[in-house]
C-alpha cells in the first residue's frame, strides 16, 4: 500500500494543479541541493549530488540563465585547481575585492594586492587565484523542470569574440547593451574546439514566448536559482578511513592488567617549619631580583 498512491487518488480538484513552493521543493531536493552542468572532458554533464544523471555529446547546449552571480568570483585552492570544486578552497571572494568574511586564513586583505593573484604564482604566466562566475540556468526544452548551476571557469569569461562565439562577459554586456535581459532568451553554450581546455563561447539561439518568459521569471526568483549564483563551500574535513583489519592469528590477544599491589603504610613525613617571612621589599628590589634569575 502505498501513501501517495492515497493522496493522489484522495486530492481535491482545487489542489490538482497547485506547484511545489520553495519551502517545500527543497526538501524533495534532498536538502535543497543545486544541480549541476559541468564541463569536464569537454561535455556537457548533468550532475546531481555528485552523481551524473545524464550528458549532452552535442557541442553546444542551449540554456535559459535565470540568474546568477552579479560579480566575478575568486577562488585560491593550496592544491591543483579543479573548475567543477565545490569543497571549501583556502581562500575565496564572493565580490571579487575582498577575502569573505568566514575566510578562516585570508591570503591578503585586497585580491588586487594579494600575492595569490598575482601573475605566476599559480605556473607560467598564471595566477593561483581564480576567477569564476555562477550562473542559474533552465534547459530551454524543459525551462519549468530543474535548475541548475553552471559554474564559468575565467577563460570562458573574458576576451572578445564574434557575434556568434562571444566569452560570457562579453555576451552579457552585448545583450544588456542591447536594451534585453538575459531571461528574455535562449542562450546557446558552444565549445571552443581550438581551446586545449574546457572553454565555452555565448550566442543568442531565439527569443522566448511570453509564456517561456513568465516561467524564466518564476524560475529565477526561487531560492534554488538565487543560490545557485553564491559561493557556497562545505567545510573541509579529514577523510574517514576504516579501521585496519589484520587475520585473526595477528590479532593481538587482550590482557589483563596486573591488581595493583596496596603499599604498606608509611609513617608520615612531619612537614618542614615554615620559614621566617622575608622584609618587605620595594618595586626596584623586585625587579634586581627578577633581573638575577
């Protein structure tokens, strides 16, 4: 027997074609949970809980962004950098000037000045800080199902392009110059195919419906989309490793502590007399006797 099958069957007509609100979606999200599109191997995967679900071989992917960061991002790793990490770095800026406030060991006090951004640091000619930016975004052929996050490592952020393989700083500051929001339209996700790297390139595929467009504002204004564009690490932690497990011939068998033996009693020492109390001596005096020692 099964409970949902019950409400199903039981549930009045009123409340047939109510939606998830955000409270609750985050509990069938399994504790709120963003999804993820990430860009390893140069393919599109859909991530969830660290599990991939599903993958695009396609060269491109067409999006809808719901919204995202508003600043470009810093992260410093102590370790080899990895654009799809989402465990906590040693430093990170969520505005791109500043190390955040619960930076536990703040690398610098300005990014600019920080000798972590600085050019080298990280190997020839680059930088161990890292910029990224976090974007919320809809598949544009099921733009009311999940959001996900899209995380832009710095080369697929800056430089210039054509009008069809725009860097996403670029195509942003295009469309907005253009007099159109982001949410108004299909974005279409390329691969560079001469980048040795993962690195996406930004066009305009279409323009959305108004009914398209009302569900981008719905989807946007979710706290699963306004989460997605903030920089959220867990806190590191020590690995847990199972115990080491020997054959039962070299397990050391356990042995009983020997009672104690109760000593004999002893006579008393008498206690020593207490010695004259020395002169009272001035603040000078202290400080020569301190001076000897």
């Amino acid at each position: 027997m099964s409970n949902v099958t019950t409400f199903k069957d039981n549930l009045p007509a009123h409340l047939q074609n109510v939606k998830l609100d955000d409270f609750t979606k985050a509990f069938a999200a399994g504790g709120g949970s963003v999804k993820r599109i990430t860009l390893r191997g140069r393919v599109f995967r859909l991530v969830d809980g660290g599990k991939e679900i599903a993958k695009n071989t396609e060269p491109h992917m067409d999006v809808v962004i719901v919204n995202g960061s508003r600043t470009v991002q810093k992260a410093y790793y102590g370790s080899e950098y990895n654009p799809d990490e989402t465990s906590q770095p040693d430093c990170w800026s969520s505005d791109g000037e500043r190390p955040d406030a619960d930076v536990a060991d703040p690398q610098g006090t300005r990014c600019k000045e920080c000798p972590q951004a600085a050019k080298g640091s990280g190997g020839k000619d680059r930088a161990a800080c890292r910029f990224s930016m976090r974007l919320a975004v809809t598949l544009a052929n099921n733009m009311g199902g999940d959001i996900y996050q899209l995380i832009l490592p710095q080369k697929s952020l800056f430089g210039q392009g054509d009008v069809d393989h725009m860097p996403f700083l670029q195509y942003a500051k295009y469309v907005a110059q253009s007099g159109y929001n982001l949410n108004m339209l299909v974005t279409r996700m390329t691969f560079d195919t001469d980048s040795d790297f993962p690195k996406l390139t930004f066009n305009k595929a279409d323009w959305l419906s108004k009914e398209q467009y009302d569900t981008a504002i719905e989807q946007g204004e979710s706290q699963i989309a306004i989460n997605a564009g903030k920089l959220n690490f867990g806190k590191k932690s020590e690995p847990v490793l199972p115990k080491l497990q020997g054959p039962a011939h070299l397990t050391a068998p356990k042995i009983e502590a020997p009672a104690e033996e109760i000593p004999a009693p002893t006579k008393r020492a008498e206690k020593p007399k207490a010695e004259a109390p020395k002169a009272k001596v001035g603040l000078a005096s202290m400080v020569d006797e301190w001076d000897d020692k």
